[in-house]
C-alpha cells in the first residue's frame, strides 16, 4: 500500500508479480546482473552499466477511498496489469486470486515479443483486460524528442504480428477507444491502443460499472 508523507493510506495498492525479460536477440538476454547503490547518482550512470536484476511485473488497483477496508475486494475501483518486459508465460501472470475479475487495463511490451510467444496472448486471456495499452517499441536509446522510431530489431511485420496477436486473446467485452489529448495520436482500436511518445490519453470508467476515469502517460 502507498502512504503519504504523513503515513496515511492512499487509495493505491501495488503487488509485484515475479516475471522475467526477453531475450535480446538470439536466445541472449542482456544486463541479467544486478546494479547495486554507489557512490554515483543513478541520473549519471550509462545504460550499459545498469542491470536488469529480478524483473516484476505489477498488479495496480485504485481503491474507492470511502471503503471500511482496503483489503476487500469490492474496494478496488480500477485494476490495471503492469509490464515492461516480454516474458514466456507463467512468468508475470497472477495468481489465480487475482484473476476473479477482467482487468480494467493491460500495459503490455512490444519489443522483443516475438522470441517468446504467445506472449502477450497467454496474459492477455488470462487477464481478460477491457484494454490494452502497447508500450515499449520506440528506439529508448534516443534522445526523448527523437523517440518515435522502432527500437532495434523491432519491424514494421513484426509490429503488426504482436497487435494481431493482442486482438485474438481480446475478449469481446465491447471496449471503446480512450480519448486522447493529443493533437496527432498514434494507432488504436476498439480493444488496443499504442500510444506515440508523450502523448496523453484517458481512460473512462468501466463499462459495467461506474469508476473514476484513470489517466496514462506514455
């Protein structure tokens, strides 16, 4: 649970989910060693000097903040599944307990999934998300203004495999595009959205339920 500085509950409730990376290129995973703490300020280290550690992928619920008790299920207002890394299936799949219900979003990673299929098909018909929010195919080495390309190794095919893949695991729940506040949007459907960098979009309240919008940032 988050707490404010004061250590009063927030209506946030994160849980980590052991997951895993995909490999790089050729079955090789890089950067699996762990950076520990020095005396240099994380903002001043290099990528390459950075490691990957144990993976998580996260379950994120925003509660009601008028419920009696956090950990009751009917307190969960919107529940989104968190994943920055492609990973073969069980790893960053819930456990059953938190499968009782379609997740409200699905924040899934595009680059390196197709040397670990059926990633994101095996989460996604796990999670039966209302949405799913494509992240993590632009070419991050860049600088943030220069970001809009494919990341190596990720094509154009490739690309439109993983949304194929995304749309056959989608249940038919009748899902509707988010808004965007953007004056150019990147590619979206009824069921997916893949948002260009630093573009904002909103979430609406769930389709079988009242809920308080949520809004993401890429």
């Amino acid at each position: 649970y988050l707490e404010d500085a004061e250590g009063r509950p927030l209506p946030f409730r994160l849980r980590a989910l052991p997951s895993s990376h995909a490999p790089h290129f050729d079955g090789v995973t890089l950067w699996k060693h762990t950076t520990e703490p020095g005396s240099t300020p994380w903002n001043e280290r290099r990528y390459g000097d950075l490691g990957a550690g144990q993976p998580f992928a996260l379950v994120i619920d925003l509660l009601d903040p008028a419920a009696d008790g956090a950990e009751d299920e009917a307190a969960v207002r919107y529940r989104i599944h968190y994943q920055d890394s492609a990973s073969a299936a069980p790893d960053g799949i819930p456990p059953r307990e938190l499968l009782d219900r379609p997740y409200d979003l699905a924040v899934v990673c595009m680059a390196s999934a197709h040397l670990v299929r059926p990633y994101p098909a095996g989460l996604v018909e796990a999670i039966r998300p209302r949405h799913v929010l494509v992240t993590h195919y632009d070419d991050f080495f860049r600088p943030w203004e220069q970001r809009r390309g494919f990341v190596s190794l990720l094509t154009r095919r490739r690309a439109e495999a993983f949304l194929r893949r995304v749309e056959g695991a989608l249940p038919a729940l009748g899902t509707a595009p988010p808004a965007t506040a953007a004056a150019t949007c990147g590619p979206t459907a009824p069921g997916w959205t893949m948002p260009l960098v630093g573009e904002w979009i909103v979430f609406g309240p769930s389709l079988a339920e009242e809920k308080p919008s949520d809004t993401a940032r890429r």
